[in-house]
C-alpha cells in the first residue's frame, strides 16, 4: 500500500509536469477528506505557470478545496480562448459547478457562439442548468435545431445568426 506522504509525493511531482490528472486527484482525494494538506498550495503555485486543459483542472480542483467562486474566471477564459475544442468542452461543463454571475453567463453565451457545435452544445446545457432546466438542450428542439447548424460543411453566416439567436434566448431565460 501506498503512503499517504507517498501519494502527496506523486501528485507534487504530477503538478510539476502539468499533468492534468494529477490536479483532478486533488479533488477526488478532498472529497473522500483524503487531500494532502499541501494541497491547496501546491495547486495555487501550479495554477500561476498552468494554461489550457491544465489550468481548467487546477481551477476545478482549487474551487472543490476552497469553495472559492473565484476559481470560475480561469475556467471561463479558457472557454472562450482558442484552445482546443475539447479543452473548451470541459470548460463549458465544469462551469456548471460554479454559481451564475454575469460573466459566466456572458462567457457561456460566447460558448454558444463557438465555431465547434460540442462546445456549443455542453455551453448550452450549462445555461440551461443555471435556468434550473434539468433536461437537455437536445430536449428542447428549436433551440437545438439552432446550435446544431450547419449539418455538414462550412457555417455560414446564418448559421452563426442561429448560434446568436440560441444563446440570447438561453441567457434571456436566466433575466426572467
């Protein structure tokens, strides 16, 4: 068996290498109350140098240890940056573990937007998560017939007017 000094050790040297897996372990470890007691400042240091997926998974496990609201700002740029669409797609879910402000709104509205139709898509379950709405934007079929522009080929210009249309009225659902 592995020593809890052992583990701690590991996922130091995890963070070093920027690995996301090892910030996402800090979390899963708090969870079970089992986070080295490092943990909070091995994670504030990795997050000052961390960029992309890493910085999302810093980010998401600094908010699970502290319960700081703050930790969403990084999430929230790396969503509306030009980092992978599968970084953005995290990013777009893990902002449903944060509370709505406006400018998570304001950033999952820009994700809604994206030129990728998953970030589009998971942006738009967050919304909708923010409006209380438990189904999937996929339940709802005008809205996902927006998002889901274009079926194949380049997106036009209407596409995109589409994608506006559809996060105006996710984010007109979280003002009335």
């Amino acid at each position: 068996m592995v020593s809890p000094a052992e583990v701690a050790r590991m996922l130091a040297a995890g963070l070093d290498a920027a690995d996301p897996l090892a910030a996402q372990s800090f979390a899963a470890l708090d969870a079970e109350g089992l986070a080295p007691p490092a943990a909070e400042s091995l994670l504030r240091s990795a997050a000052q140098e961390a960029t992309e997926e890493f910085l999302v998974r810093v980010a998401q496990a600094l908010h699970v240890l502290t319960g700081d609201e703050s930790w969403s700002a990084p999430i929230a740029a790396v969503l509306t940056s030009t980092a992978f669409w599968g970084v953005r797609i995290d990013a777009a879910r893990l902002l449903a573990d944060f509370a709505p402000t406006p400018a998570l709104i304001g950033a999952l509205a820009d994700g809604v937007r994206d030129e990728e139709y998953l970030v589009r898509y998971h942006a738009a379950n967050t919304l909708l998560r923010y409006a209380r709405r438990k189904r999937d934007v996929a339940d709802y079929r005008t809205l996902f017939d927006k998002i889901a522009t274009p079926r194949e080929g380049e997106p036009t210009a209407a596409d995109r007017d589409k994608w506006h249309a559809a996060a105006d009225e996710l984010t007109a659902a979280l003002r009335g």
